[in-house]
C-alpha cells in the first residue's frame, strides 16, 4: 500500500492561482497549471470525451488513474470540482472528504462515491487504506490537505508536475515556515515540451 501525492505546480511553487472560490475554482492566472490536461487521451477519456493526444503525458495520468484504489481531498476542492466532474467523475474510486460540515455520502456513476469525513486525517486515510484493496490511496489536494499529511509523515511518494510558467502569485504548497527538514529520494523524471513530471520517494 503506497500512499501518493500527485499535483500540478507552476516552477514558481503554486498550485493555483489567487481568489480562488467556488465561482473561480483554479484561480485567477491558474490556467498554465491545467491546460495541457485537459488535451490528454486519457484524460478525455475519463471525462467521457473522445480523442486528445496520446503522448507520454497521458500515459502518466492513465498510470495515475489505474494505480489509485481510493482519494482523499480537501472540501475546498471538492466544493470547486463538484460541478465539474458532473455525475461520472473521474476518480472512479471511492473519495474521502476532509471537512468540518457533515453531509451524507454521494454515490456517483462509474463507483465514484464521496464520502465526508469529518474526524481528521488519519480517520480519512485509515478508511480510503481500507478502500482501496492493492492500490495506492491518493492524497488529490489542494494545498492545505496535502500539507498536513506531509507534515505528520503519512506521504510515501511526492510526484510534482511541473509546468514551465511562473504564476507570480497564488496558493502555494510549500508554505509551511518550521515544517521541518524532508529527504526524498529521487524515482523518476519525465520530460515532455508540456510539463516536466518529477516524482520522488521520501526517506524514511
Ligand atoms: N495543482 C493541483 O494539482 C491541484 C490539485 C488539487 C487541488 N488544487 C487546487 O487547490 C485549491 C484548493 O486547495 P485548498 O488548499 O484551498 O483547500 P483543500 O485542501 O482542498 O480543502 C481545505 C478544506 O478542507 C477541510 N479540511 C482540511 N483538513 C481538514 C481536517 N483535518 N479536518 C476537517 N476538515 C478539514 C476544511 O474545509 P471545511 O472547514 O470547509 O469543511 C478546509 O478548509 C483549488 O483551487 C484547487 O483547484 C490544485
């Protein structure tokens, strides 16, 4: 059971954009950070579209979905992605919630379901380890989730897609002063003209 983080991150170190709220779910200035997704085959494919390039980049995110058993997210990204993941969301798996507002489990199409969590973070992983069967559990965002379960420890494997843009300003996930001091292990680089994908195993 390994247990990933996987985001998209300007060079500058952002996550998305500023003033991000549920009428501007990326940000302002974020759109550097999502666009070449969005054109990737596998991508398309689990948003129920057709087409897009089948290049390297998509064969990352087809690992990503096929490797991921159950997600953990954050209510803000959840709140600001609800909309657009539709009825058949991409995750098809099921995706624990972090939030302070309780509200009842959504049983989606394509065995998505979203279930809301609301005693803590290690409740949340305990139930998407429990979730997930052989595969990894994700931890999806945004920047304060994945924070937290990098400063208790819980991450194995870190993998930043690094797009070449700096945003100048946004919500950044390293922002943490006193976090303490973090070795990782380098896996792996993937080099495509659209983003430069990193990944890394923590030291233990
Ligand atoms: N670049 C990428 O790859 C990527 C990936 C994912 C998301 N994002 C972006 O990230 C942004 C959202 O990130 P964010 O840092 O603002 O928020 P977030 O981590 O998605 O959500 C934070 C919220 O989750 C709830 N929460 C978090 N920890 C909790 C805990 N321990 N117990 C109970 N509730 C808890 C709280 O909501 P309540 O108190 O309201 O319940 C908190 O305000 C969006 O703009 C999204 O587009 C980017």
């Amino acid at each position: 059971m390994t247990v990933t983080a996987d985001m998209a991150i300007s060079l500058d170190g952002y996550i998305a954009g500023t003033d991000v709220s549920l009428d501007n779910p990326g940000g302002d200035g974020a759109e550097p950070l999502f666009e070449w997704i969005h054109g990737l085959a596998s991508w398309r494919e689990r948003q129920g579209m057709t087409g897009g390039e089948e290049n390297r980049d998509s064969e990352l995110m087809r690992e990503w979905f096929d490797a991921t058993g159950a997600v953990v997210m954050g209510r803000m990204m959840y709140d600001t992605g609800e909309e657009f993941w539709g009825d058949n969301p991409p995750f098809r798996a099921p995706v624990f919630v972090l939030t302070h507002r309780p509200r009842p489990t959504l049983v989606k199409e394509g065995d998505t379901t979203f279930t809301f969590v609301t005693d803590g973070i290690h409740s949340a992983l305990d139930r998407a380890k429990a979730a997930a069967g052989d595969r990894n559990v994700d931890i999806a965002g945004g920047a304060n989730t994945v924070r937290q379960y990098l400063r208790e420890g819980l991450v194995d494997e870190l993998q930043l897609h690094v797009v070449p843009a700096l945003l100048g300003a946004g919500l950044r996930l390293f922002d943490e002063p006193g976090a303490g001091r973090r070795d990782l292990e380098p896996i792996r680089v993937v080099h495509t003209p659209l983003a430069t994908h990193l990944k890394y195993r923590f030291a233990r």
